[in-house]
C-alpha cells in the first residue's frame, strides 16, 4: 500500500478526531481509531521533519540573507 500524501493524512486525523468526539463507537473501534490516529500523526511528524530539512538546506545555501536574518 503507496503512503498517502500529506494532506490526505491530515484529512484522516481529522476525520478520526471526529469520529471519536463523536462518542458513537465502540470502545474496540475507538482503541483502533486511536492507534491509527497516532501512527498517522508520527507519519505527518517524520514528513514535517524532512521538509524543514530540506528548507534549512536550500535557506543555508542562499548568498542572500531574508529579511530580518542577521548577516554572519
């Protein structure tokens, strides 16, 4: 099974945070909804994490400074 893009998990979280404020299920299918819950929100957490890798890497190879960035 392909991951599934960012948004999409997102999309998920919120939909389980829903589904279980809701007070509708089980307690078995809100323990499985939580499980998925946590393991979408490491996913989303590993997925921010690369990004701002790779914006730190592209800002540190930039000759000019953004605005309110100190010169060194």
């Amino acid at each position: 099974m392909a991951k599934e893009p960012f948004e999409k998990q997102i999309e998920r979280i919120e939909k389980i945070t829903a589904d279980l404020e809701s007070g509708e299920l089980s307690l078995e299918e809100s323990m499985r909804r939580y499980e998925e819950g946590v393991k979408l929100i490491a996913a989303c957490g590993k997925s921010l994490m690369k990004a701002e890798g790779k914006v730190t890497k592209l800002m540190d190879n930039l000759e000019i400074p953004f605005e309110g960035e100190k010169n060194v």
